[in-house]
C-alpha cells in the first residue's frame, strides 16, 4: 500500500505480448496465467511497493498486442529507463514494456483512448508454416480478398453490434463506432485492420469469422449486413482463432504527447 504522505505519479506505458500462453489480460483465479498479474508484479518489484495496473482494453485468451497501453501510480521515483529495465528484466520473455512517460492526473488508460486498432494475421497458403504456429491463423482455402475487403466497407460507422458480441460480454450498450476497415493481401499473408472506437468482447473476432465465410464464398457480401440487423449472435460465423489477432494501436488525445506505437498512416 502506498504511503498517503508520498507524491503519487502517474505513469503510462506501452506493452508488448504474445498472448499464446496467456488465458487474456485479466488476472484470473489461482493457477491460470494473465497478462495483467505478470505486468502488476514485476512493476511491484522495482517500485518496491504493490501496483494495480489499467489497460486500455481487455485483450482476450491467446491474442496477443504490439500496443497496449496501461497506467499505474507510485511514490516510487526512477529514471524511465531504470524503470523499462527494471521492469523487463522480471517481466517473462513473452512480455515486454516498450515505453514509459509521466502522464495527468485526467489521463486514463481505457477511459482517454479515442480508439483503439486490431490487426488480424492470416496465412493462405496450401501448406500451413511450423514456424507461425500461434502466430497467424492458417486457412488452405483460397480466400476471396476482394469480397471480403468490399463486406467489410459495409460495417464502417455506428451500429447495435449485437450480432458480434460474446454471449458473456458485460458491456452496457451494444452500440460501436468502426472507424476503418481494410483487408489486403502481400504473399501468403491477408491482413484484416479495424479500429473502432472501442469493442464488444469476442467483436473484432466474430466480425473476422464472417469475412473468412465471404472469403471463401459460402456467403455473399450483403451476407454480413443481415448478420448486423439481426441483433442476435445465433446468426453470426463461429469466432475466429485468437492466434491471428494483436493489438495494434491505441490512439488517445494529442495532448498526452504518448508516443506513437504503430503509424497507420
């Protein structure tokens, strides 16, 4: 517990995780690896006092990030290197901080974030790959880039997601903004980019498993448009594999100065 009498700073930072050991960002019950209690105790160790962190978004079982962003407070005083250093060096290899800055009092990890950015990973190929295992999400049917691309256009804007929500989500309303949409193909590799204001548990997944049907032509591409207004999961595509998804960005107001991530530029 922090001392009441101390200076408490404000710190966000970035992290970096393979999520494929990982039952998700949130601590779970004894036994079961999180994101989260790897990060709250190796920061614990070098502030030399217990920490509570906050994500900018719940990452869920196996998916893994390029640009989480988490804030956490202390009386704790150290150079930002002493502190990524420090930190790495309890952290697991498969976690990493990746940058550190004093931020507000205002700033918040989750609740400043204008919107946050997914990348999805699948490799179209014949053959699967022995070295992207839990890595990309391997598909042998050739997939339909175009139509996927030309379905996902459709869902840009703000709509009653209900459709592409986890039957377990907790959020309060089911509206979100998608912001963009792309999917693109270099090589083997289809890339599936959506940022949104925020998502629904299980969104981003279940909207990947509707274009991965499109893709491989049992759907047409309005298909995706009457999974929207139907409102009801039971319509939906089964969710996609969680290894092909990563975090990708988290953008927040100018004024925090953060540094940038990933440039989607």
């Amino acid at each position: 517990m922090m001392n009441k009498n101390l200076q408490i700073i404000k710190f966000a930072a970035g992290l970096e995780y393979d999520g494929s050991n990982y039952h998700g960002w949130q601590i779970q019950k004894a036994g079961i690896l999180s994101v989260q209690f790897e990060v709250e105790k190796a920061i614990s160790m070098i502030a030399n006092h217990k920490i509570e962190v906050f994500c900018s978004g719940r990452t869920d079982a196996y998916v893994h990030s390029i640009g989480q962003v988490i804030h956490f407070e202390t009386h704790a005083i150290r150079k930002n290197i002493s502190w990524i250093l420090g930190i790495n060096s309890y952290l697991p290899k498969n976690i990493s901080i990746q940058w550190i800055k004093q931020v507000s009092d205002v700033f918040h990890a989750r609740y400043s974030a204008i919107s946050r950015a997914y990348r999805y990973i699948i490799y179209n190929n014949v053959i699967r790959s022995a070295i992207l295992k839990n890595r990309v999400h391997f598909e042998h049917i050739l997939l339909n880039v175009q139509a996927m691309h030309q379905a996902s256009q459709l869902l840009i804007g703000e709509y009653d997601f209900s459709s592409f929500r986890s039957k377990k989500c907790q959020s309060r309303t089911p509206f979100r903004k998608i912001i963009s949409m792309d999917v693109y193909k270099w090589n083997k590799f289809i890339f599936v980019d959506i940022e949104a204001n925020s998502f629904l548990q299980y969104m981003a997944r279940n909207i990947i498993g509707c274009l991965l049907e499109i893709g491989k032509m049992k759907q047409n591409i309005s298909w995706i448009m009457s999974v929207l207004k139907k409102k009801n999961r039971f319509f939906c595509a089964p969710t996609a594999n969680p290894s092909g998804l990563y975090l990708l960005n988290v953008k927040y107001p100018n004024f925090f100065k953060l540094p940038i991530t990933y440039n989607q530029e």
